[in-house]
C-alpha cells in the first residue's frame, strides 16, 4: 500500500501593527473533534512571538476564525515573519495544515 503525502497549504498574511486581525478559513471539510494551535514566529531563530487564537465558526463545515487583538500585534516586530496552525484530529494525529508568513507593518 502507498503511503498518502499531505503538503500543508500556503497562507500569507499581512497586517498592521496595532489594529485588531481576523480571518475566516473555510477548511470544508468536516472538523468537528479537533483542536487548532496557531504560531508566529522568527524564520531566523524560531523564537515564537505570539500564539493567536484560532476559534471555531462553524466545525461540521470546516470554518475556524484566526484572530489577534490590537494588544497582540502591537507587540509584533514589523518585517516578515513565520506563520503556521497545526491541528489535533481526534484520535491525537498532529498535522501542519497551513504556513506561510506573516509581513507585519507600521
């Protein structure tokens, strides 16, 4: 039997530092049971800045909600940066899911 390969999906973000972020991801799959872990973080060190939160919308159909408060990407350095959210599926099956990076402006 081959083994099936997942490559997380690419998700860039940009935003200003100060002002309240949210996106909606509409995944469309099914998600219910999971659980969601978000991260910025240094490309060059991989110190981890700030975890936002990742909500759920609506998880039978695949929509969580990354936010993060005006308090959060105040303390963000402007530059480019890492991102990436993993999920838990039930059964604890750890996957990256989306990556990308995060242009953080004045």
């Amino acid at each position: 039997m081959a083994a099936a390969e997942q490559v997380a999906g690419r998700l860039n973000l940009a935003l200003v530092r100060g002002d309240d972020f949210g996106q909606l991801l509409d995944l469309s799959i099914d998600l219910t049971g999971y659980t969601f872990e978000a991260s910025i973080y240094s490309t060059l060190t991989g110190e981890e800045f700030l975890a936002p939160s990742v909500t759920e919308v609506d998880l039978s159909y695949g929509q969580v909600n990354l936010s993060m408060t005006s308090e959060e990407t105040a303390a963000l350095p402007v530059g480019t940066l890492g991102f990436r959210i993993t999920w838990t599926a039930p059964g604890g099956a750890v996957r990256r899911f989306l990556e990308g990076v995060c242009e953080v402006n004045r």
